[in-house]
C-alpha cells in the first residue's frame, strides 16, 4: 500500500499528520507552584486584567511559506520564494487594555538586552496603567538576571511557575502571529519586519486581547481542578 494511501484513510477516519511536543513531566513541587500560582490570580479578580503577560519567540522567513498549495491540474505555478537564510527575534507583552509594541531583534537575548528591551517599553506600559501593574515572564536566566532592576523599577513581578507555557496567552498570541504573517508570504527580510509589527498591531487591539483574558479565568480553575497538571494549549 503506497504512502499516498495510508494518509488518505487515516484521514477519513479523522487522524490528521504534524508535529507533536513530548510534555516536560512535572514533579509535585512544580504542580504545587503552578495551583498557588492560578490562585493568586484568582484571589484578586482585577489581577489578571492588570497584568502584562510577556515572552520571547522567532520567527525563520521560511517559515512564512508552505510547502503545499491548491491548484489546477496542468496550471503552472509561480511563486517567489526567499534566497537568503533569516531569523529575527521579536520580544512583546499584552495586558486586557492594550500591549506593548513588538520588539524585534537578532541577537541572543542576554540580561543587558532584555534590560533595555524592557525600560524602552516601560513607557508603554506606564501608558496603559498609570496606577501600576503587574508584570509576568518565565523563568529564563536572562529574565531571572534583571529582576533587581525591576524590583527597583516598581515592575509589580508575579512569580511565574516553571514548565508553564499553558498558563501565559503569549503562546495562543505567537501562533496567532505566525499565522497572520504566513499569509502574507514575505520573502525579504524587510518585509517579514513588516509583516510582524503590523499583525501584532492588528492582534493586539483591546477588543481582539479581551478573549484572551477573560479566558484565563477559565484556564487557571482547570489548573487548580487538575491539581497543577498541564492544560492542553
């Protein structure tokens, strides 16, 4: 039975074909962090919709094209593909009211960087909630390294759990940036620069963040529910 075969019968029996992630197992003090975690969010119903939610990701200029397209049979296609190898980094953090602008960069990121990257946005930030606000990223040790300048920057830090990407809407943001961007097909650099500082713009409007954030509710119940274990993202 040829490839083509298989795939066409597990595909009418509902099977779809992609990549899988193999879940970090979390030992009995990483559940407990992450259920103490959900219920101090949840013991203040204003917190987390006076918390930025930051991360990091990258995004490869290949990644921007797909490999399968539909068309006519006998119809020749052209398509533009990218000639050069490109990676940028891009750093950005969403609250109920608004986000940050995203940051695009190429280096590694390191303590100095993420530093600057944050008192560049601080403004930003500032802007939305000039009262105060709350402020969580991961656990990565150019984040940990910053952590005294932030206290003395009055950053409001909420102790983020280990192992929890479940548990922080970047993850839902980023794929939905991928997404928005891959239609766009660029295949310069300059436009892939582009193409991310504009669909974030677009993502990011107070009306398109709200279901993130009135989705955490939920999220975080099931976390405490399930007793610390992963949520599905």
């Amino acid at each position: 039975m040829s490839n083509s075969k298989v795939f066409d019968i597990l595909k009418e029996k509902g099977f779809i074909f992609g990549g899988y992630d193999i879940p970090q197992n979390l030992t009995d003090i990483e559940r407990d962090s992450r259920v103490e975690f959900c219920e101090l969010m949840l013991d203040d119903e204003n917190r987390i919709y006076e918390t930025f939610f930051s991360d990091e990701s990258g995004f490869k200029l290949s990644d921007a094209h797909v490999e399968r397209i539909w068309n006519k049979e006998n119809k020749e296609m052209e398509l533009e593909l990218p000639r050069e190898h490109v990676r940028v980094n891009m750093w950005g953090a969403i609250s109920f009211r608004g986000a940050t602008s995203l940051h695009i960069f190429k280096e590694n990121l390191k303590g100095p960087i993420y530093q600057n990257i944050l008192a560049e946005h601080r403004e930003e930030m500032d802007t939305l909630y000039p009262g105060g606000f709350y402020f969580i990223h991961d656990r990565l040790p150019s984040h940990t390294s910053c952590e005294g300048w932030m206290m003395e920057e009055e950053f409001g830090q909420v102790l983020f759990p280990t192992y929890s990407p479940d548990l922080n809407p970047m993850e839902n943001m980023w794929a939905a940036l991928k997404q928005s961007v891959a239609r766009d097909a660029p295949c310069t650099e300059e436009r892939l620069v582009q193409s991310l500082l504009r669909n974030w713009k677009i993502l990011t409007t107070p009306q398109n963040l709200k279901p993130y954030f009135e989705n955490l509710f939920l999220r975080y119940l099931e976390c405490v529910r399930f007793e610390g274990y992963r949520l599905k993202v």
